[in-house]
C-alpha cells in the first residue's frame, strides 16, 4: 500500500498564495503520475494539475497562469504552487499518484479562498 499525507491548505484571501504538498510512503517501488484534483460543494472532483516522472505537465484550463504543479522524485512529494488565488478555487484538494497502474488518494486539504 501507498500511503499519501498532504499539507498546506488553509484559508487565504483573494489573490493570495498557498502551496500543497503531499508525500507519498508505504511500499513505493517507482511512482509515475502525480497529480492534484479538486472537489467544490457541490460539484464533481475535477483534475487540476498531473505531472509525469519525467516532469511533462498538464492543467486545466481554470489554472493555467496561476498553480504550477512539481514533484521531487527522491523525496516521493508532489508540490502545488498556487498564486492569484481565486474565491472560485475553493475546494478540498487531494493529492492522486499511479503506480504500476494503481491509483492511490490523499485525504484531502481544504483551501478556502476568501475576504
């Protein structure tokens, strides 16, 4: 089993900046995809920010300009810098990684953006 524990959320006002990070533990052999989603109240989890092992990044249109999405290979933690933070991006985000095909999930951190 992975085990994955993410930290960083918090409440922050309009245009502000927050960064999670989520390390991954457990019975880790090679992590490929890392990733982070989101869930609003009320609305479907949806994908944020993935990041292959080799570094090739994807966001979702809502995002791009604003988070960026890293990783540290030795350290098995995946980052997310978040600035020009947005009330709309207010969510629990979790953190999601793949290994050998397998999909394991955070817990999830709350980021609540507001004045």
């Amino acid at each position: 089993q992975v085990q994955l524990v993410e930290s960083g959320g918090g409440l922050v006002q309009p245009g502000g900046s927050l960064r999670l990070s989520c390390a991954a533990s457990g019975r880790i052999f090679s992590i490929g995809a890392m990733g982070w989603y989101r869930q609003a109240p009320g609305k479907q989890r949806e994908l944020v920010a993935t990041i292959t092992r080799g570094g090739s990044t994807t966001y979702a249109d809502s995002v791009k300009g604003r988070f960026t999405i890293s990783r540290d290979n030795a350290k098995n933690t995946v980052y997310l810098q978040m600035n020009s933070l947005k009330p709309e991006d207010t969510a629990v985000y979790y953190c999601n990684v793949v290994q050998f095909g397998r999909e394991y999930w955070g817990q999830g951190t709350q980021v609540t953006v507001s004045a």
